[in-house]
C-alpha cells in the first residue's frame, strides 16, 4: 500500500494516462457483462418494471408513455394448442397488452408471427365439443404483429402493467352446476394456475360476481389477487403482462391424467390443495370399530327435481338401522360452500342417485366411499363415466346401487311391455334428446327398502371392523 501512494506521487502523468483508457475499460465492461443490472436490461431490450404493487397484490396503475420511456422492442412468442378434447388453449410470452373492452390480447413483434394465423379466436372454457354451451362463452381474440412493429394500426399503449403472469378464463356455461364447474373451471384453474403458488392474476370473461363470491376460497388459494373483470374493464384500460394463458388445461371430466400434467398434478394432489383451501380437518378415514360406540358417519345427498328419492325418509331410516349416523343433505345445505365441506368431510360414506351432488366426494377424506345410486334405463355405463371412473384417482372407493324396474316411478307412466322396460337401449338410440328426458329427467326412484337394507348391511361391514 505504501509502494503504490509513493508510485501516484511519482508519476504526476497518471490521471491523465487514466482518461486515455477509460474508453477500453467501458468496453471491457460491456464484453463481461459488468455494467450495473439497469444498462444490462436496456441492453437486452426488457427493461424492469415500472410498476409497484399494490397492497391487493395488483399493479398500480402506471401510464405506460408517461411513467417510463417508450420500451425496446421486445421479442414475443404465442403457441396454441386446438388438439386437446377438452380446451382450446394459447400461451405467449413477452410483449403482450390485454384490452379488456373488446377482449383482445396483442402480441406485440411476436417471433412465432405468420400471416395466416395473424388472429386467433378461442372461447376460454373448458368443454368445447358442446357447440350450444360454448356459444354462450365470450371469444377471446389474439393479435401477433411481425418482428419489428410494423402495425398498422399499432398496438394500443399499456396504461397498467403487471408484473405477473395472466390466465384469462371464463365463468360463464353451466356455472350453477357443481359437478361442472369442477370439472370445466375449478380443475382447470388448478392445472393452468396451481404452479405459480399464488402469484398470478386471474381475468374472468363472462363474470358472473356470485359465482366469484361463491368459489372465492378457491380462486383465492390459486391467486393472490382479486378476480379481474374483463367485462368491465373501460375503453381505455390495456393491461401489460410479461406472460399469458389464455384458456384452461383440461384432460377429462372430474379428473387430472398426470402425464398430460407438465406439474405431474394428481387427483390426491388436488383434493390436498382443495382440503387447504377450506381448511378441512380430516385428512383420511380409518375403519369404525363396531365395539367403540361411534358409528360410521353417512351423508346422503337428497335432490328435488329430477330423479328424487321419493321414499328418503325410510331409506335414511334403513341406514340409520343397520349402524349408520345419517346425516341428510338437501339443494340449500349442498350449495352452502362455507359449511358443506366440513360436514362431507366429517363422513366416511357419501350416497346419493345420479347428479351433479355426487361431485361433493371432492370434500371426503382419502379412503372414504362413494355410493352412486345408478336410475332405470341402461344408464350404468353413464353413471360410471361421471362419477365412478374419476372415484379411485381420488384415493376414494366406490360403490352402486343400481335400481331395477320395480324401483323407478317410470312404472307409473309407461305400461311394463313399453319399450322403456323391454328394451331401454333403443330409447337411447333414438338420442340424446329422447334419453334425457324419460330416463334423466323423467323418472324418480323408489327404492326396494329390503333390498336397499341388505345393500347397506354389506356396506357397513366392509368400512367397519369388530
């Protein structure tokens, strides 16, 4: 240290020798990579943010052309995905600006432009092959400009930018359906939003605020951030994000294949994630010792409209004989999402004939079991696809009870040589329409008290031991 203040002394030349290499040092810099972290993104064409965020954990409105200067073009990308069954899906990256109002998203210089597929359209719902629900569905329409913005007209100018990524979804087709929101919406979102563990923003056509209100322990367990209404939004609202999905991942009904999952996501995984969300107690069943005085407990899911069983009132009593605490669940206690789950959760055993109530096994512990009373008319095969086959990726068993023609109210209207009796496949062939309503629609079940007694006996004894 000495030696090099007796060297400045020395050489009185030194500051200006300096001066003489500073351009080769700021070059040394720029190839290393030295320069401080705002230069570099400058460099690279992303600059940082401009905007804070808020205490609701969204953005705070920043005028684009105000607040920061005009960025660097930034290289785009948007992949789409029309193979899949369920959904139509896009996703991009980069410069992108949602404008709520017409319900457009702009990819702005995207690398993956071409002029055949400069606009895109996709309904953002979960359930594409029923071309009547998917009309109700509000398109989404995706607009990719070339490389090196060339628009005309050119994008519009964000005036609120996010710093998290975006899913834009709907709320809209058979939203007052159980079994379908799960399916078509709730394990969507969780499949399309579960991996960014909050930290994302939702954007909701077609919003429906009671069904937000309804799921908000779920949609906020997926997202630190209210819902934004797309709907809503004013003309001049363009909201900038640094990615997007737009439309939900979907495999089939009421259920996840983990290999279609880039998350590995399971059934159980989702049913963990659901108990959290509602802050469910008990995670699995164990088997009721008949000898310790606390009986099994059975929830039994009752319906009002279509396919009601008219003779409950003995049913319960048939359970509640053979050893089961019954607990009955009417329309007002099922769609009660602040209490439901707990009680369904308390339970080891959920019943109920064919309809979207049976979706409530979602709540159940692992290990519980499903009871699907199955209605007259060749419907087994039916019944199993929505609410048996999904019953045992959920760490559920699964049980039926199948009703014969002695215990449909379809008796009272049909005589027994009626095809509905004789040969009810070829009232199925006569389609959809003709099925649905005579033996979906139409009928009730009247269940055989001593047959349904000795089906709740074997139940009993195989989740119980002595």
């Amino acid at each position: 240290m000495k030696q090099g203040r007796r060297g400045s002394k020395k050489h009185g030349s030194g500051p200006a020798a300096l001066w003489l290499l500073l351009p080769l040092l700021v070059l040394i810099m720029l190839k290393t990579n030295l320069l401080p972290q705002v230069a570099r993104y400058s460099m690279l064409g992303s600059p940082p943010s401009a905007a804070s965020t808020s205490t609701h954990g969204m953005t705070n409105n920043v005028d684009a052309t105000k607040a920061v200067a005009a960025p660097p073009i930034i290289s785009s990308k948007l992949t789409c995905n029309f193979s899949n069954h369920q959904s139509n899906t896009c996703s991009m990256e980069g410069d992108l600006r949602i404008h709520g109002k017409s319900t457009t998203v702009y990819v702005v210089s995207a690398s993956t432009y071409r002029p055949e597929n400069a606009t895109i359209k996709l309904r953002p719902y979960a359930r594409k092959w029923e071309d009547q629900v998917m009309m109700l569905v509000r398109e989404v329409t995706m607009r990719s400009s070339p490389p090196g913005g060339a628009d005309d007209p050119p994008p519009p100018q964000c005036s609120v930018r996010h710093d998290v990524p975006a899913v834009v979804f709907s709320t809209g087709g058979y939203n007052r359906n159980f079994f379908h929101v799960m399916t078509d919406a709730i394990i969507p979102l969780y499949l399309t939003a579960r991996e960014y563990n909050g930290h994302v923003q939702l954007l909701a056509t077609d919003y429906e605020p009671k069904w937000i209100a309804k799921y908000k322990a779920i949609l906020a367990a997926l997202s630190s951030y209210p819902v934004i209404d797309l709907d809503s939004e004013s003309q001049d609202t363009v909201r900038c994000f640094p990615s997007a999905h737009v439309g939900l991942e979907s495999h089939k009904e009421l259920g996840i294949v983990p290999g279609l999952s880039h998350k590995g996501y399971t059934m159980v995984s989702f049913r963990d994630f659901i108990r959290s969300a509602y802050s469910l107690q008990r995670p699995r069943v164990t088997p009721v010792s008949r000898s310790a005085g606390r009986k099994p407990r059975l929830v039994m899911i009752l319906r009002r409209n279509s396919r009601q069983l008219k003779n409950e009132a003995d049913a319960i009593a048939a359970a509640a004989d053979v050893g089961f605490e019954v607990v009955a669940a009417g329309p007002d206690d099922v769609s009660d999402l602040k209490r439901f789950p707990g009680v369904v959760n308390s339970c080891d055993v959920l019943m109920g004939v064919h309809g979207a109530g049976l979706a409530n096994m979602l709540f159940l512990p692992h290990n519980a079991t499903v009871v699907q009373i199955i209605p007259w008319g060749e419907l087994k095969w039916a019944c199993r696809h929505s609410y048996g086959d999904p019953v045992p990726d959920m760490g559920l068993r699964y049980l039926e009870y199948e009703a014969t023609a002695e215990e449909t109210s379809l008796k009272d209207s049909y005589p027994r040589d009626h095809a509905v009796f004789t040969d009810p496949l070829s009232i199925h062939r006569q389609g959809f329409d003709k099925m649905w309503n005579i033996f979906i629609n139409g009928q009730h079940v009247i269940v055989d008290i001593d047959r349904f007694r000795g089906f709740m006996k074997q139940l009993y004894q195989s989740i119980t031991t002595e």
